[in-house]
C-alpha cells in the first residue's frame, strides 16, 4: 500500500483515551488516520500513564469536557465518520453516545469495544458493560470486538470460526450493522476476522506474525476502518483494506520498548522512499 492519491479527505472524530507510549489509543488513531489521508479530530476520555509493559494509571477527563470536545468538533469541523475507543465509565459512555445522536445523522460510526490493555490492565468498568451492550453498540455502523471482548457481549465461549459466527450474529441482534470479531486470540498460524452482517458472512484470513510487537493492533484496525469509510469505502473493501494495513504495519514494527511494542504506522511512507 502507498501513499493515499486522489481519494477524498476524510474527517474522522476519534473518542478515545490517550496513550503516553504512542502506540496505541489516540495517539494510533491520529497516525493511523493521517497515514491514509484522513483528516483526525480528537476528544480525549482519559489520561493514561502507559508503556509497552502496561497501564500503570488512568487519569479520567470530566464528562463535560469530554463532551465539549465533541461538540467544538461537530459544531465546527464537522465529521464524515467517528470512531470510539476506551469509553471506561457508564458516565462517558451515556455522554458520547448523547453528543453522537445529537450532532450526527447516518455517519459512519466504528466502536472499539475496548476492555483490555495488552498488558492486561481493565480499560472498561464492570458495571460499564450493559451501558455499552444497551446504548452505543446499537448505534454502531461497525464494532470490531477481539475474541475475549466477544465472548463477553455475547456471553458466550469462542474458540474458532464457527463460535466466531455465531457470536457475531448474536451481537449484530443487538442493533449494529456489522459485527467484525478479531480471531488474534485464537490459536494456529492463521489469523480469521469474521465479518458479520444482516446479508453475509465473510471470513477474512492472514498468516499469523510471531512477535510481541502488537500493541494499538485494535484502535489501528477501527481508526483504519473508519478512514476509509469517511473517505466513502464502502463498509466490506474498507475492513479489507484496513486489514492490509495494518498487517504491514505489524510486520514492519519497529521493535521499541520491553513488551508489546507499537506498529509502524508509518510504513506507506517507506514504500514511497523505496520507489
């Protein structure tokens, strides 16, 4: 993949928390959006103190500034697609989803259901679950759950294509519009994503990589997915294409830090210095 020609700007509103090592949350967003020519606009849910080991603490931005964020956004710049990320509390759930409904109408819009932290640490409240479940996934052009996140949406148990299926019709019953349930969890040399919607089900297939170096692999997917989309992709080229990506950029990462290190975000720009 080179670098984006003659294709539409794209504005992509990322709700999100922030991620101090640059791999992931946010700061992958902006990357991500950027590197395909999308245009990235930000409203930051949560501080992280995080590196390539875990989070170490979380610092919450007060839900009106979280909303204020939003709106100076929508208000202003407008948006063609939004893409959420960690949305921690019932609070900040129930907030984005009011700003969504209230300044949007047939956006695109990606949620990231996001739970876990590579490193383990919870990024989603307990109690936060059924607010999600009830109130943002219904809204949902797209969620791209991972296997842990799907089995509990779907409170189910997932461990190959056919569970994968099966919970993505389960979670489409919910009210989305397309359900794209990440198989890196699963074990094997393949990696299947299942893409589930009310006409089809596609399985999309890649050979694993054998390395450490995933951290931000789901915020880039979703930021990926919905670049594309607010550039007019439709919803199944732009899962596709999305993959592409970001399957380079896990095979090109850079090696940085003593855990889970972050992607190359960056690597259009050194097929471009190739050619």
């Amino acid at each position: 993949m080179g670098l984006v020609k003659n294709r539409a700007l794209g504005r992509v509103l990322i709700v999100a928390g922030s991620d101090s090592s640059g791999g992931a949350g946010v700061q992958a967003d902006i990357k991500t959006v950027t590197m395909l020519g999308g245009y990235a606009a930000t409203a930051i849910i949560a501080v992280t103190v995080q590196d390539t080991l875990g989070v170490q603490a979380i610092h919450d931005i007060p839900v009106d500034i979280i909303r204020g964020q939003m709106r100076a956004v929508l208000e202003d710049i407008g948006a063609d697609a939004i893409k959420t990320g960690m949305l921690h509390t019932v609070q900040v759930i129930e907030a984005v989803a009011e700003e969504i409904d209230a300044h949007t109408e047939d956006l695109p819009l990606v949620v990231d259901p996001v739970m876990r932290a590579k490193g383990g640490a919870a990024l989603l409240e307990p109690e936060a679950v059924a607010a999600l479940k009830k109130i943002l996934l219904p809204m949902a052009t797209l969620i791209t759950p991972n296997i842990p996140e799907a089995a509990l949406l779907s409170d189910m148990f997932i461990d190959d294509v056919d569970s994968q299926r099966r919970a993505g019709e389960r979670l489409l019953a919910l009210g989305c519009e397309a359900v794209l349930i990440k198989g890196g969890h699963a074990p094997g040399d393949m990696i299947h994503d299942v893409l589930v919607t009310q006409a089809s089900v596609q399985v999309m297939s890649s050979p694993r990589i054998d390395t450490p170096h995933t951290h931000g692999t789901g915020c880039t997917l979703g930021s990926a997915i919905a670049t594309l989309m607010a550039q007019g992709m439709a919803l199944e080229a732009a899962v596709a294409e999305a993959r592409g990506y970001v399957h380079e950029a896990i095979r090109t990462a850079p090696g940085f830090g003593k855990g889970h290190g972050p992607l190359n975000h960056m690597h259009p720009l050194d097929r471009l210095d190739g050619e």
